[in-house]
C-alpha cells in the first residue's frame, strides 16, 4: 500500500514550480489544493488525509516532463507579422487581433475557446466562452498570473464531446494542459504567447491599494495593461473606477506596475529558468508583438499594433490559412523576428533586487521600493566604465580587420 505524500512533497520535487495546476487537476483524490507561498506566489499543497499516495501529480508535472511533449521541430514551420482586419478589434487587442480572429473561427464551428480573463475583485482566471459576444473578455494582456482552477478538466470533458477547442495561455499552462491530457486530441489548437514572465501577486495588490489611496479613496473596478490611446509602442496602464469618474492612465515608461514588471526582480522564481518557452514549442501557434518593426519593416507599423505569428504545427498551419480573410499577413524571417523578441526562446536572468522586492514589498511605500530595486539593478561605475572600453576596444579591432 502506498503511503499518503506530505504536505509539502511537490514543492520539495518542483522547487521551481510554475504553478500551473496540472497536479490539482490530475489528482484523482482531489487532495491538491494551490495556496500562496511567502512571495504571492501559488504553489502546491497536499492534503495528506485524502491522499493515496498514487504519485499520479508527480507523474503528471510539467517541470520534472519537460520535453515529453516537445514540437517536433526546433524553428516554427513559418513565421508571419500581421493585424485583424477589423480595426475596432484590433484597437481593443494588446497586439494586432490575431487571436480574435482564431477564436471567431473556433467559435463558429460550434467550438469553445479558453483563456485569461479578469473578473470580480480584479481576479484573473482561465475561463470558457462559446459565443462571440463574451470574446471581450478574453482580448487583451493580463500581466497577473492566471487562475487555471479546474479548467484542464473542462477542456478534457469537451474534447471528448467532440467539440473544438481553442486553449490560449502562456507556454507553461500549454504544456500543463498536454501533460494533463496525455495524449493528442485532433480538435485541440493551443495558442501560447511570447510571456515575459509573470509578476509577484503582491506587486499588483500593493499598486491598486496606491491607486485607491487618496481623500476619494476610490474603488478600481478594471484595469487594462495595454491601453493604445497614445499608441501601441507606448502603451499605456489604465484603472477604471467604480464612480465613473475619470480613470488613470499611464504609459509603460512611467506607470509604476510596469516599471516593477519590466524591471525583472519581482518574477516568479520558475520564470528564469522556463522549461515552457524555449524554441521547442508545445503550442500550435505563438502569438506575441513585432517589436522592432518600425526599424526593420517601416510599412508594417502604423503604430496600432502588429502581431508575430509563430506556426508550429500542421494544425496550427491549416488553422492559419482558414482565416486569411479576416487578417492581414505578411512573412517575416526567424531571425529579424526574435530580434527583439529575447523572451520567446529564453528566460530573463535573475536579479540582484529580487530578494529586496520581496523582503520590502508592503512595508514600505511602493515608489519608493520600485526605484530602489532599478537602482541597486545598475551595473556600478567600474562596471560601466569597463564595458564601454570593452565596446570601445571591440570597434577599434573591428576597423582593423576591415
């Protein structure tokens, strides 16, 4: 008889746990539950009184099967820059609309489509959606690690009805859901995104209590993390309020969130080292934004959004031509497209504030704590000054050669 695993077991295996849920979903006792670790972070806990110590969770996780379902080959089949034809959806989009137009097109197959959407108490979850109208819910970046909740068991359920279904989520999530499923489902297209990785709980919860703060002591109701009214390239961080009355708005340079998002020290530990997004993709398509367009590809910016299009599969390749009447498309190389695109095949490096944010966040006042994370992030002036001779010898030597 096998004996019941203890409470903390999984995280002693997966230290660098993503906290995708596939031990929750897979565990036939229902004897996982995801709580909070010290960071914000959720992770694994096993409730050792229903467990039967099947080991099925072990068997199941992501991180220890990393390359059990990798794509079969390293680049993706064909990579393409891009936009929705439908300016209104393509304003309301992070990007260009790319995914809007393969959900219509899940969706009108009688098909369900899956993915991050914020609701009550700003919470963001993996919902399902099978009309077109709740699409809204669903567009749009969300810079807050999703709920997945029990969602691989919804996905399996409709699978086995026969319907199609469209799954989006970071690499991470997409490679839970292959893992939890064990085997390939012809129906099934999964959309993953370039993800720069995802931020501290409590970093949003600190900045809606700043945003909330003040003689109005207003309630923030929605927050949109890419607002374009000043552009896609500056997009903007907006928090809507229960009054109606005006709401902030922000650009990515100067919003606090986003200087503590951008910044890399309040990342989820898994995040620097990702077994999810590296150039062996488990998702049919990558969908991500072209930056460095402006520089490359001038007659594909207008500034409104431009999407990269990452095909990995048959699948994703067949679903792709299906809907070229409702985009715009244009290939792009390999190469000029990860350009400045470092995140879709590595992780960003650790910091040397992580453990100041965390040890900080919450005692002291948030402006002050971001400023302090980007200063101690400065190389220092030895440092500096020896790359900029680096820089300067390798020019001299490059000149010589010539």
């Amino acid at each position: 008889m096998n004996s019941p695993l203890a409470p903390d077991t999984l995280n002693q295996l997966v230290p660098l746990c993503s906290g995708c849920g596939a031990c929750m979903n897979s565990c036939p006792k229902n004897a996982i539950k995801l709580v909070p670790d010290a960071e914000g972070f959720v992770r694994p806990r096993v409730h050792s009184m229903d467990c039967t110590g099947c080991k099925t969770c072990i068997r199941i996780c992501p991180v220890l099967h990393a390359e059990s379902h990798p794509s079969p080959q390293q680049n993706p089949l064909a990579v393409y820059a891009g936009w929705n034809k439908d300016g209104s959806i393509r304003l309301a989009s992070s990007s260009g609309g790319i995914f809007s137009a393969l959900a219509i097109s899940t969706l009108k197959k009688g098909g369900t489509v899956y993915g991050a959407a914020m609701g009550e108490n700003l919470r963001v979850r993996h919902i399902r959606i099978t009309t077109p109208e709740e699409l809204s819910t669903l567009r749009g970046s969300k810079y807050i690690q999703s709920d997945t909740g029990w969602i691989y068991r919804t996905v399996k359920k409709d699978l086995k009805e026969g319907l199609p279904v469209l799954f989006s989520g970071t690499p991470c999530q997409i490679a839970a859901l292959h893992q939890y499923l064990k085997h390939a489902y012809p129906l099934l297209l999964c959309v993953d995104i370039i993800c720069h990785g995802v931020p501290s709980p409590k970093l949003f919860q600190e900045y809606i209590r700043l945003r909330e703060s003040g003689e109005e002591n207003r309630k923030v109701t929605s927050v949109q993390f890419r607002d374009k009214r000043v552009g896609w390239k500056s997009f903007s961080m907006v928090c809507r309020f229960g009054d109606g009355k005006a709401a902030y708005a922000e650009t990515l340079h100067r919003d606090l969130f986003m200087q503590g998002f951008l910044g890399n020290f309040c990342l989820r530990p898994s995040c620097y080292a990702c077994a999810a997004h590296k150039e062996r993709r488990h998702a049919d398509i990558t969908l991500g934004d072209f930056w460095g367009v402006d520089l490359h590809m001038p007659e594909l910016d207008d500034d409104k959004g431009t999407s990269l299009i990452f095909i990995h599969s048959a699948k994703g390749e067949s679903i792709w031509r299906e809907i070229q009447d409702a985009v715009f498309s244009k290939p792009v190389p390999y190469e000029l497209a990860v350009r400045y695109n470092h995140a879709y095949h590595q992780s960003f490096p650790h910091h040397p504030a992580e453990k100041l944010f965390h040890d900080n966040i919450g005692t002291i006042p948030l402006e002050a704590l971001i400023a302090w994370c980007h200063k101690k992030g400065q190389p220092s002036l030895l440092r500096r000054i020896a790359r900029k001779v680096k820089r300067s010898t390798k020019r001299i030597w490059n000149r010589r050669m010539r």
